[in-house]
C-alpha cells in the first residue's frame, strides 16, 4: 500500500463537511502520519503533497469561516497558508466568538 492509500484509509469524509482523520492523534489534537519512517502531521502532509513545501515564517489555518473547527480536519479546501501572527490573531478571534455565539444564540431562541 502506498502513502496515499494509507493516507487515504485513514480518512473519514463527512458530507460537506470536514475530512476527520481516524488514525493516530497527538495532544494538541492534530492527526499523525508515518512515511518513511518519520512521524508528519497529516494536515501539513496532504498540504505538501498538493502545493509543495510550507515556506519558512508560514503555517497552516484551520479556516472556521469555511465551516473547519476541527483540528484533526485533513480536507485541503479547510487549510489556508497564513503567519504565524495571522493564525495567532484569528485564533484569538475564534476563541473570543466561541464564548460569545452560544449567549447569542439562546438569545435569538428565547425570543421565538
């Protein structure tokens, strides 16, 4: 079996939705690969496959505005190439909206 197909095995595709890894997942959350003998994250490894390497000062965002909350999310349309401060501040935007929208939310259903 190649890395693809063992890639690909390892994938659990909700309906359009995230591409939820079901292998091996580290404590920050993010899915695990082995190729060639060496331990990749499974998001940054289809990243790769598809565009070529991460340029140095990059990273890769789980984009929330296209519906991605996951971090164990491989599916390439869900990853967005920014900085390490863009990924920072939006995390901290993320962060902030994740307290607010529930309060929000049991507002617009008490008024119903």
């Amino acid at each position: 079996m190649n890395d693809w197909q063992r890639f690909a095995a390892k994938v659990s595709r909700i309906p359009g939705g995230c591409w939820v890894w079901t292998g091996t997942v580290n404590s920050d959350g993010y899915g695990t690969f082995h190729v060639d003998g060496r331990r990749v994250l499974a998001h940054r490894w289809v990243w790769e496959q598809a565009y070529g390497p991460i340029p140095d000062g990059f990273e890769l965002d789980h984009v929330w505005s296209r519906g991605c909350r996951r971090r164990d999310c491989v599916r390439l349309s869900h990853l967005q190439l920014v900085t390490h401060r863009e990924n920072c501040v939006r995390g901290v935007i993320r962060r902030k909206l994740q307290k607010v929208l529930p309060v929000v939310q049991s507002w617009t259903e008490e008024a119903a």
